[in-house]
C-alpha cells in the first residue's frame, strides 16, 4: 500500500518551509530543501525518476517524472504545486493535527495539501499502474511562489514544454481556468518645501497626492468596474500605503503611495502604467510612477475547451468555467507556452491565516480524481 495523501500532508506540515522573505534569518524554519528532500526520498523509494533544478542558492525545484510505459514521451503533464508557505503566529502551527475531519497545520491547504494528493497519485500510478502508454507525468514542486515566484519562472526560463499544467492552489477542487494579474506601483508627487508660516512661497506634495488618491479611489475604481471579464468581474485599484512630510511646519515637498492594481487578461502592464500617466497629466500633477514588483504578474486565462482541460473539469464533476481573483505560478506558466489551470484541496479563505486547514475528505477525492485523470491519457 502506496502511503496516503492525509500521510504525506501530516509529515509535510511537520517541515517547516516558510518563504525566507518572510522570516529573514530563520534558516531553522524557512526554504523549501526540507520539503524537498523528503519529497525525493519518497519519490525515490517508490522507483520514480528525481531532477533537482538550482534555482536560488540552497532552493531547488524538485520534478519527481513518471515516464511513460511505452517509454517514448508523446505528450506531458505537469502537477505543479509549491513548497513554501507563508510564516506562523507560533512554531506549533508545524505540528499537524487532526479534529473533526480535518488536518490542520501551515501550509495544509496552500499548498502541502497539493503536494499530497499529487504525489499519491503518482505513488499509486508507480505501484499499481497502469501508467500512460506515451504520456510522461512530472510533479513539479516549486520554490518561492509566495514571494517572486522564482521557482515557475527557472522552470520556463529552461525550456520545459508541456501539454497542461495543473498549478495547486486551494481551489475546492474546482477547475480553475482564469485569474487576475497584479501590478504593484510607487506613485510619488514632488512638490517645493517652504517655512510653514509662509505655505504660498512652497508646493505642498501631499496635498497634490490627496487629489490624485480621491481620483483613483473614486472615478478611477469607477472606470474599472466596467472594465469587466465574464469569469473574473472587474479589475480592481487599491491605495495600500501612504507616507509624505516631515513635520507640521514644513510645506511638504515628497509623498508617496503603494498602489496594488488588479488587471485583467488582455490588460499589459505597459497600457495600465500609460493610463495612470494620462490619469496624472490630466490632473496636472507632477508625479513619477514605478512597477515595484522584480518580475511581471499577468493574468491567466486559459481555454476552457482545451481538451485536456476539458477532460480534467469532466473529472472534477464540474459544469462551467471558473477563475479566481489572486494570483499564482500558473500565470508564469501560461506565459511560458504551458496551458495551466488551479486544481487544488481547500480554500484560499483559509490559506496564509494562522489557523490553515484542509478538508480530509477533500485530499482523498482529489487524489482519487487525479489517479482517473492521469489513468486515462493515452
Ligand atoms: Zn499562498
């Protein structure tokens, strides 16, 4: 007997895999090679093929590969979950428990849960088969998603192809094909400092940047509502942060806000940026803008009637196409030429605060979901 997904979760959440940015100094808790390695002795046993990619020093994506019983590769499946997970409250949150049907513990649904059910399925496809004839399935487990999604862009970036990637992310067990993108500004206004008693002799930046966050806040959110998508409703603007002058007497001559845009595919970064420029110019406001993200977060949106893809939903029980607001590797892998969806235990409501949980119930489905999907590729 393949060892189960509830099995696997518990031994996975007792690894602490906590993105470094998150608990910078912490090697005890943070980076993914714990997970890793734990993941390819147990892939390793049960006689299935490991990759280890470098892709940040001392993280590394692990592929655990089963090859196809006719042993030419016609086509292939990724199962691509990752291995980091947001920090704790407190170090029992590495312990996993169980109560009333669920297991609890960091990382249970977003996305060690994934892991599981991905890896037990192909535990159960290497032990009892039958494995595709010409269709190789990899497990792709990935570092750093919760951060710069530097373990999905290495994956592209060194030419991996394939047919369809099935990203875990908590999604209820839900297929999910499309999702919003997500561009992070700095917006600061310059103004002229003057001695407070005499305001008419400065330009005050903060009072310049009051009218450009009512603009965005209110006719700007307003514009966008309408801007809508049929599986994800409108794209979305959000003044996250705000900071400008020094004291009361100085007219102030800087401030700055952090701007968290949620587009919609079809919307490039470059076309958001030159409207929020024209949006600036018409105010006439002396303002730099800058992406303040290292890498490009686009949105997701995938054919739903992709065969592969339709196959999978078929699977899933489920009857129409659905996307999610937040943003994950499938993008980034969708971008790199490979068809992606979400398929994945729990729900994102539960994921990143301290109390994460995932349905038993639903990791066993999924697992047994999988293990029909995968037996019935060619
Ligand atoms: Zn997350």
């Amino acid at each position: 007997m393949p060892i189960t997904a509830q099995q696997l979760l518990c031994e996975l959440i007792a690894l602490p895999s906590v993105n470094p940015a998150f608990l910078p100094g912490r090697a005890e808790l943070t980076g993914e090679q714990r997970v890793a390695d734990f993941l390819a002795f147990t892939a390793d046993r049960a006689g299935l093929e490991l990759e280890w990619q470098e892709v940040l020093p001392g993280r590394s994506n692990l592929l655990v590969r089963l090859m196809p019983a006719g042993g030419k590769v016609r086509r292939r499946i990724l199962l691509a979950p990752h291995m980091d997970t947001v920090g704790v409250d407190s170090e029992a949150r590495f312990k996993p428990v169980v109560k009333a049907g669920r297991l609890h513990g960091r990382g249970a649904c977003d996305t060690k849960g994934s892991i599981a059910a991905y890896l037990a399925a192909l535990l159960e496809l290497a032990a009892n088969g039958p494995r595709p004839r010409e269709t190789e399935i990899i497990l792709t487990a990935l570092v750093d998603e919760e951060n710069n999604q530097s373990g999905s862009r290495a994956l592209v970036k060194r030419g991996l192809q394939a047919d369809l990637a099935i990203v875990g992310e908590p999604t209820r067990l839900k297929v999910i094909t499309a999702h919003k993108g997500d561009l992070w500004l700095r917006l600061t206004t310059h103004g002229k400092s003057a001695h407070g008693s005499k305001p008419h002799l400065g330009k005050n930046a903060v009072h310049a940047m009051a009218r450009v966050v009512e603009e965005l806040e209110t006719n700007y959110a307003a514009t966008l509502k309408r801007r809508t998508h049929p599986l994800l409703g409108h794209a979305t603007v959000n003044v996250g942060f705000i900071a400008g002058g020094r004291q009361p007497n100085i007219v102030p001559d800087r401030c700055e806000i952090l701007i968290d845009r949620r587009t919609l595919p079809g919307e490039t970064d470059a076309a958001v940026m030159a409207e929020l420029r024209a949006l600036l110019r018409n105010l006439g406001v002396d303002a730099d803008l800058t992406d303040t993200k290292n890498a490009p977060c686009p949105a997701l949106e995938t054919d739903p009637n992709l065969p592969l893809v339709r196959q999978l939903t078929r699977c899933a029980g489920q009857r129409r196409a659905l996307g999610v607001d937040y943003f994950s590797d499938a993008a980034v892998l969708a971008n790199g030429g490979i068809p992606s969806v979400l398929l994945g235990p729990g729900d994102i409501a539960q994921a990143h605060t301290a109390d994460e949980w995932v349905e038993l119930a639903q990791l066993e489905r999924l697992t047994r979901l999988l293990v029909k999907f995968l037996r019935d590729q060619p």
